[in-house]
C-alpha cells in the first residue's frame, strides 16, 4: 500500500495522504528541509537551521527520536536495513551506526557542500554529490578497516556544474547509477566500474531524476515548469532536442512516483498536488491541495498501513557520538539486503585501538 508524505512550506506538519485522503499529521515546530525514508514505519527530517535529525514513527504520528549532529544536515540516507545513516554536512559524509550511536567515518573527498548522498539498494556502496561537480562512489565494508583515511572507490568529473541528484537501480555491483547536474545533462553509470554508458542532454537544467524500476524510462525534472521523458530501451538520439513530456502552470517544487510507478505525483508552488500518467502524460484525477507550496514528497511502499495508537519503543536510543572512538562492537554487524526480502548478517571482527 502506498503512502505519500509532503511537507508544507509553512512548517505546520508533516502529513500523511492514502490516496489524495489525508489521515495524519506530524506536528513540526521549526523549519524542515528534507523528508527520507528510514525503515519500515520511520520517516526522517532534516533541520534547515538546527544540528537535528528528527525520526518520526508513520502509524504514531509521534516523534520518537531526535538525534543531535555535529553540524546542520545538508542531506541523509538511511542504509536499506534500517541499521546506519549517511549524512551530508557542510562537505564532508558522516556514517553512524544506530544500534551503538557510534561515528563509523567521516568521508571527504569533496571541495564544496555536499548536495545528495543515497545508498545501493544492497547496502554495498554509498554514493555523494556535491557542488564542486563530483560524484564519489565508497565501499561501504572499507569503512570499518581503515579510519583515518579513506578515499572513493571512484570519482566522476564528468559534470561541469552542480549535482542535484542522484539514483541507484537494482542488480548490486552491476547496477546502473544515474546522475543529474545544473549542466542539462543526465549520465548513466555502471555502478561498479564507473563507465559511462549514456548521457542525456536536456533543454533545461535538470533538478530532480525519477527512474521506474524496471529502468524503462527517465524523467528528468526542471523547478520551472517542465518534466521531460527519455526512453532507456530505444537508442537515444543525441541531436534530437528533447520536448517537454508534461507542463504545469506553475513551478514544480517536489515530485515523486506513486502507482506502481505509472503516475509521477507533482507538487506547485501553488500549493496544488497533480497527477500525470507516465505513459502519456496526461493529468489524472487527484484533489488535494494545500494552502501553501509543498516543499518536498516521498511515497512509501508499506506491507500494510495501519494506525497505532500504542507507544511502540523506536530501536535505537543510543545518542550519536560526535568523534571516531577507534573502534566499533568487537562484532560489527553489516547487514546486507539482497532482493528486498532476504537479510544476511555478516560478522566482521574489528580490532580495537590502543
């Protein structure tokens, strides 16, 4: 069952729509920048002007954690098992465990603010995009051997101006990674090796990229007015110029896809939420509208969505530390999902430091 999240420019809350039907709200008291996904039932918030990531729990509309950072979080990746975070701030990547609170590293490798970070869908690698034209590919097991210094598995120099976004598709080490910059164009990776197997040149500078999972297709989205649509299963025609595939009539502030990815849910900056069908680009009916702009939109694919209105404890209470401590658990565990449906636990023995 799908479950999009939007917030509001205001900041009066976070609200939860089943359908274009709201059925909850987290109230927010200061100015949220970003919404992610954490793990099944948890949502994170970033401050845009305070050191704190908020976690809320979905079926509770409660806020059940607040951890505090050593800076303001530009943006974060929760890790597909729930169990470590990614946090971009000022232009370094900090990794915490949340089982132990523990700082796992601190990447740099990056000249200006870092501007997106996500994971692979299988926890191997994270991925960093910054405003100094760089993507930086890491390993994440090299993390936990080496804590002083650690550089990229590969950097990208291909954009000439700034990343806005980033995503990682399916297959593990020989999934495609798509890049979106201020440049107009959109790169397609090999997430492994790094080879460049295609790059999209839109009108536009491009601000957001959304990729159905079956890599069919690519929209690349403009906070002007206009969405346009690759195909990924035809050859690309580098001279043909790329039409706008849907135009609103006001900008777009946020966009996801929702309906088994055969709509992109739009929001405006006037406060509208519209529906476009992927397949040819015409509004579908949706009524929902907010009274001022919605500033970002996520859609959450739950087994089942059901209110709760008993306290159910969030797993992880341990503060974040604000130092490497030389060493994790003896034990680290790294969990690794593989087809979104099977956990395994691999144990590593981490040597602790005199």
């Amino acid at each position: 069952m799908e479950l999009t999240l939007l917030l509001n420019e205001d900041n009066c809350g976070i609200y939860a729509l089943q359908g274009s039907n709201k059925v909850s709200k987290f109230k927010v008291h200061e100015a949220i920048s970003k919404l992610e996904f954490l793990s099944p039932f948890y949502v994170m918030a970033t401050s845009a002007k305070k050191s704190i990531i908020y976690i809320w729990n979905i079926c509770q509309d409660s806020l059940v954690k607040k951890y505090v950072l050593t800076g303001i979080p530009l943006c974060v990746a929760g890790s597909p098992c729930g169990g470590y975070i990614a946090v971009g701030i000022d232009n370094t990547i900090k990794i915490w465990q949340l089982s132990t609170g523990q700082l796992v590293n601190t990447l740099g490798h990056h000249y200006q603010k870092v501007s997106r970070v996500i994971w692979s869908l299988d926890g191997a690698f994270i991925i960093s995009a910054g405003h100094d034209n760089l993507v930086n590919v890491w390993e994440f097991n090299k993390l936990f051997k080496d804590l002083s210094s650690i550089s990229p598995l590969y950097s990208l120099t291909d954009h000439s101006m700034p990343l806005a976004d980033l995503h990682c598709g399916v297959g593990g080490s020989k999934a495609r990674l798509f890049t979106a910059s201020l440049d107009t164009t959109c790169n397609v990776y090999e997430l492994f090796s790094g080879s460049l197997l295609v790059s999209i040149q839109f009108p536009v500078p491009i601000h957001y990229i959304l990729v159905d999972k079956t890599e069919s297709y690519v929209l690349g989205v403009s906070f002007s007015t206009e969405i346009y649509k690759v195909s990924l299963v035809s050859q690309i025609d580098e001279t043909k110029i790329i039409s706008p595939f849907i135009k609103c009539s006001n900008k777009i502030t946020s966009c996801c896809l929702v309906e088994a990815d055969t709509a992109v849910l739009v929001s405006t900056s006037s406060g509208e939420l519209l529906m476009y069908s992927t397949e040819n680009g015409q509004l579908l009916p949706y009524a929902y509208k907010s009274r001022t702009p919605v500033n970002d939109i996520i859609m959450i694919d739950l087994p089942s969505y059901q209110r709760n209105d008993k306290p159910v404890p969030f797993p992880y209470q341990q503060p974040l530390q604000r130092a490497i401590t030389g060493c994790l658990d003896e034990n680290v565990h790294i969990f690794v999902t593989l087809c979104s449906n099977i956990v395994v636990t691999i144990q590593r023995y981490v040597p602790k430091f005199s």
